[in-house]
C-alpha cells in the first residue's frame, strides 16, 4: 500500500486530496498544526476523519518535519500547507515568508537528508505572475509576483527547481489557477460571496462588502485539481505544470451569476470598501494548461457558472439548515464578521 504524507490537511486542497487518495488505496497522512481549538471541519464534512492519520506539524519548526516524514514514511509528499490569503500577506509578510517560502526548503532538506527517493508536490500559484500580464499564462511566462505572498511561493517554487537540478529529487511544481468549492475559505472572495447571497435570500443579511470587483481570475473546481496534482507525481519524469481552465472572469459576473440563480439584481446588493482594496492587486489570470492536457491527461470538467452553482447550492442548503438548528460541520456560522477585524487599512475614529 503505498503511503502519502499530505501537509496541510485541514485546508480545502488537503481534505479534497485526502479524499482522492483514500479512494485510490494510499494510506494517508496528513499534517496539522496543533491550535487551541482543533480545525478539522473539512475532514468530517467530506466523511473521511476518521479515515487519515495526523501528525503534529508546524511549516516554521523542521523538527516536527523530519520527524513526520520518519513515521509516515510516504511514498509522496504534498505540501499543501501555506499561509494561503494574498490579503493576509500585506498583513504579515515575515510570516509568509518563513512559512510560506521557508518552509518548503524544510521540507527538501529533510528529503535530501532522510528520504530522497520520494517523491514531492509543490503547491505553486498563478499569483506569482503577478499584475504585469494581460495575456494568459503558461510553464513558460515570466514571473513578477505583486504581494509578499507570491514572492514567497516564487521563492519556493525556485528551490524546488534547483533541488530537482541540484540534488535530483522528484520534486514537482504545480502551477494552480484559483481553484474554488463549497469548503474553500471564507476570506476567499468567491466563497465569500455565495455565503453572502446565501444569506441574502434567506432575509439573513443585507449586502456584501468587497474590494476590486473588476479583477478577473480564471477559476477551476478544487477537487479536480487535486487529481492534477496527484497525476504529476505518477509521471516518469518531475516537472512544473500549470493547472487552469484557460477562461477568465471578472467578480462582476461571478456576483451576476451567483445571484441570478436566487433570482436578485447583484448590483442592490453591493457595496465597495476600501478595506479590501488590496496594495497592489493581480488585475488579470487566464492559464493555459495545454502542457498539462497533453502530458498529464487532465481536463477541467467544471466551469465557471457550474462552479458558482456547486458552491452557491451548498451555501444556501447550509444556511436553510442553520434557520432550522441543525448541527454539521460548517465554518460559517463561526466565522468572525470582517468588520470585527483591525487590519492596517482601518482609519480609527477619535
Ligand atoms: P487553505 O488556506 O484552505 O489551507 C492551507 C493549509 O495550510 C491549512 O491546512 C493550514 O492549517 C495550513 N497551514 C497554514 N500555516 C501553517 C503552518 N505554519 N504550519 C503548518 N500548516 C500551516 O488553502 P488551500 O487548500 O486552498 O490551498 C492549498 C495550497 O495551494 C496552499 O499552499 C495555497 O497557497 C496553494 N494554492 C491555492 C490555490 C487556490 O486557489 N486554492 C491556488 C494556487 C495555490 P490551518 O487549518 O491550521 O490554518
Ligand atoms: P487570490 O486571487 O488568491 O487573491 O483570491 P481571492 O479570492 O482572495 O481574490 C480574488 C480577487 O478578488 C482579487 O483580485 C481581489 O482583490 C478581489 N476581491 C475583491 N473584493 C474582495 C474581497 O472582499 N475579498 C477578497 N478575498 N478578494 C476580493
């Protein structure tokens, strides 16, 4: 049986990807990081917690590294775990630095050292394109990241290249687009938007606040992209994939399409605050992953309104669920209201 050892579990790519390996017949392990209230809501969702093996691992502490590759002893590695909000990253850019970028060399030292026959993914971004391009994307345009968090994840990307050259490790970039669903993150804008129109049919909120809604991005569905990342681990050779669907949207339309499906007029229901204007924002993603079709096989199967639909659907059932007081693991109802949240951009009134 062949072993995988999945960092970041608790996150929308670990669960999903856990849940594709255990139906393929991998013992998993996943890495956690050890928070004074336990986070493994996706695992129960998805129905597999019960089905992964964890360990305690934190990206800024190599000890806890070695140590889980020493017990997992994985046959794969994919290291899932990052700080992985843009946003976030103007607000704690050395802490995307030393987990986000950092850690990864942890993790090539560690195979160099104890285990170089296994094999590595790397969950690379298409913000390391940054904000220069409005032409779509392949493996071979320049990189020219735009916040602390793709400087972070292009440094990452660089030794994981130069230990694959270097040392010969089979270690993997996969470029991913923007990849959404119904257990991605609520800071995310496109899952904080279903939550929001959600609520909003259901008389539960009265609008949504948001940053650049001009911004266009090429958005993929999460749990076929796990099977690209999983595909580039079985090739012969180790190489750097994009993974995308090759279209692009503006938020504009995902709010269009969003709420035509509870039949409202979007443009009631918005409003633009400057706190989610970001520094500087990535105004234009479009992949291309015609490396990735030919070499790997994959294909994106849902699209845009498709996945709007998935996630829109699953929001609304959560929410009509919670008006009802029934009890399942969901982040939102936990969820602190951003207005809750100092950040730099706030002006304080004295
Ligand atoms: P999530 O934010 O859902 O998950 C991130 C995971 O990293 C969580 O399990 C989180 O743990 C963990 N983590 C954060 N900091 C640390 C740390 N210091 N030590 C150990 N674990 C840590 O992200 P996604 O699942 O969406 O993304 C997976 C990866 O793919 C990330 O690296 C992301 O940057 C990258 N990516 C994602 C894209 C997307 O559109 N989803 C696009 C391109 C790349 P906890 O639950 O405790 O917070
Ligand atoms: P990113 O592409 O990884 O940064 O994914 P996000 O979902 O966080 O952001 C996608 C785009 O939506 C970016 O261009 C943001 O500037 C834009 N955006 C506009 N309003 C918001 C908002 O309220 N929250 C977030 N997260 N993004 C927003």
């Amino acid at each position: 049986m062949k072993h995988a050892l999945v960092t970041g579990i608790t996150g929308q790519d670990g669960a999903y990807l856990a849940d594709f390996l255990l139906k393929k017949g991998y013992r998993v392990f996943g890495t956690y990081r050890r928070l004074s209230t336990p986070n493994f809501w996706r695992l129960q969702y998805l129905g597999i917690f019960d089905k992964v093996e964890l360990l305690p691992v934190d990206l800024l502490d190599s000890f806890s590294i070695t140590e889980a590759i020493k017990i997992a002893q994985p046959d794969e590695i994919y290291n899932l775990a990052a700080m992985s909000f843009v946003g976030a990253s103007f607000e704690q850019p050395l802490a995307s630095a030393e987990i986000t970028g950092l850690g990864v060399v942890k993790f090539l030292e560690a195979m160099r050292n104890i285990a170089p026959d296994v094999r590595f993914y790397q969950a690379s971004t298409s913000e390391m394109y940054g904000d220069n391009l409005f032409t779509e994307q392949s493996e071979d345009t320049l990189f020219e990241p735009s916040s602390p968090y793709a400087a972070a994840k292009l440094y990452a990307h660089s030794m994981v290249k130069i230990y694959r050259k270097g040392y010969g490790l089979f270690a993997c970039n996969g470029i991913l687009f923007n990849h959404e669903s119904p257990i991605r993150g609520l800071e995310f804008v496109t899952r904080k938007i279903t939550n929001a129109v959600a609520k909003i049919s259901l008389g539960l909120e009265d609008y949504i606040e948001l940053g650049n809604i001009d911004a266009k991005r090429d958005w993929g569905y999460a749990p076929e992209y796990v099977e690209a990342m999983w595909l580039m681990l079985q090739q012969d050779e180790p190489d750097d994939y994009v993974v995308a669907t090759n279209e692009t949207h503006t938020i504009r339309e995902f709010l269009e399409v969003a709420f035509d499906h509870v039949g409202l007029d979007w443009e009631k229901y918005i409003r633009i605050d400057e706190r989610f204007m970001r520094p500087v924002d990535v105004r234009y993603l479009k992949g291309n992953y015609d490396k990735g079709r030919e070499k790997l096989g994959w294909e994106p199967l849902t699209k845009f309104s498709g996945l709007a639909e998935i996630m829109l659907k699953s929001d609304v059932e959560r929410w009509k669920k919670w008006v009802n007081g029934e009890h399942f693991p969901w982040d939102a109802w936990n969820y602190p209201n951003e207005k809750k949240i100092l950040s730099r951009k706030l002006k304080l009134d004295r």
